[in-house]
C-alpha cells in the first residue's frame, strides 16, 4: 500500500492533441530546463529514464497538466509565475486555470478488479513490435500485451517508491482502436482498449511509453 499525491491542473486553453508537444515545450521554457521534473532531462543530451511525475495532456481538448507525487510540489515553480503567458509555437497564449483536482490517493493491490480505458497507448518498441506482428490468435495477443502492461504498472510503482509485492493481474477485454503513428520519426503502433486490473490507479494518469507526452492515459471504465 502506497499513498500518493496527484493534481491534475485543468487549463480553459483550447489545445489540440497533436499540440501536446508543443504545450510542453513552452512550458519547459517558460519554467526554465533546469527543472528535471518538468522537461525529464538531466540536461539536452541525457535523458531521465525514471517515470514522468509531470505529464502533459489535452482532456476535452483543452490544456492540462497531471502531477504525481514529487511533481505536485514541483508544479509551484509554474504557479509562481505573475505572468502566465507561454509561447506555442510562436502564439503567444496566457494560461488561465479552469479546475484544480488535488487528491491523496491510495494505491494498493486488491482482491477485487477495476475497469480501465487506456488512449493512445504506446506498449511496443521496435524489437517486440516484430514479436507481436508473429501472434496471429487474438487471445495471445492480448496476454502478450497485458505482460507488458503489467510492466507498465511496475514502472509506475517504482517511480512513486512503492514496492509491490502481491501478484498483479491484468485482463485486456476489448481493444477499441489500434492506429500506426510516428513518434521522434519512429513508427509506433497505439492502443485504445479497455482492461481490467487488481491494482487501483488515478485517472488520468499515463502508462506505457511518452506519457509525458500525453500518451497511455487511463481512466475508470464507467459501463
């Protein structure tokens, strides 16, 4: 059992998905790239490898920023800002908060399951991308892709310090939408599907690969 911090800052700024980058680049720059916390770098060559405590997002199509355990104390190096314009690619925007959701959220693993909805989900690298396209049956598919959600979950854990001994179970029961996209010039395949879990997470909280980015982010499944 773990308890975390989340705050999801809700922006009233319209923001496209395929804007995302550029919302995170602006405010990296507006914070300064020294923080590690907002940009995920050491500096411009080394990269941090642990899971993203501040992840950027369109919800609704609009701006929003989710921060997890440390980086809810970080956000305040935005907050304290008196002025609150960013640059989006050259479009000068002035960020104005629509919502601020700050919960204090226990993370356990249960004997009951929790339904999920993942978006834009990133679970293959090149090498088990060629892996997968081997798997004809659609139920071993699905068990391939929950081993690698399970990782998922794992790498999250071990970003917020919590160490999870119990069994973690993860069902895949749908897979809504797969789209081939470019990511860094790098063809990737996303996921939207549903799935099932004995582990609790937050909404709006990203798994896989650039959840940063606003990849992978989860929500409750209401049925």
């Amino acid at each position: 059992m773990k308890k975390v911090k989340t705050l999801l800052v809700r922006f009233n700024n319209e923001l496209a998905p395929n804007q995302i980058s550029a919302f995170r680049g602006a405010v990296i720059e507006k914070v300064g790239r020294e923080h590690t916390l907002f940009n995920h770098h050491i500096d411009d060559k080394v990269y941090l490898y642990d899971y993203p405590l501040i992840q950027y997002k369109s919800i609704g199509r609009k701006s929003a920023i989710m921060c997890i355990g440390d980086g809810v104390d970080d956000i305040y190096k935005l907050f304290n800002f008196k002025d609150w314009s960013i640059n989006i690619k050259d479009n000068k925007v002035q960020l104005e908060i629509q919502k601020l959701d700050l919960n204090n959220i226990t993370l356990n693993v249960w004997d009951n399951h929790y339904d999920y909805v993942i978006r834009k989900w990133l679970p293959l690298n090149t090498k088990n991308f060629s892996a997968f396209q081997e798997i004809e049956s659609l139920k071993q598919r699905c068990e391939f892709l929950e081993k690698i959600m399970i990782g998922n979950i794992i790498s999250f854990a071990k970003g917020v310090e919590w160490t999870i001994e119990q069994k973690i179970v993860v069902t895949i029961n749908e897979i809504l939408h797969t789209m081939p996209i470019k990511y860094k010039g790098v063809p990737l395949l996303s996921f939207d599907l549903t799935f099932s879990s004995n582990v609790f997470l937050p909404n709006f909280l990203g798994l896989g690969k650039s959840v940063s980015h606003g990849f992978g982010t989860i929500n409750m499944n209401k049925k």
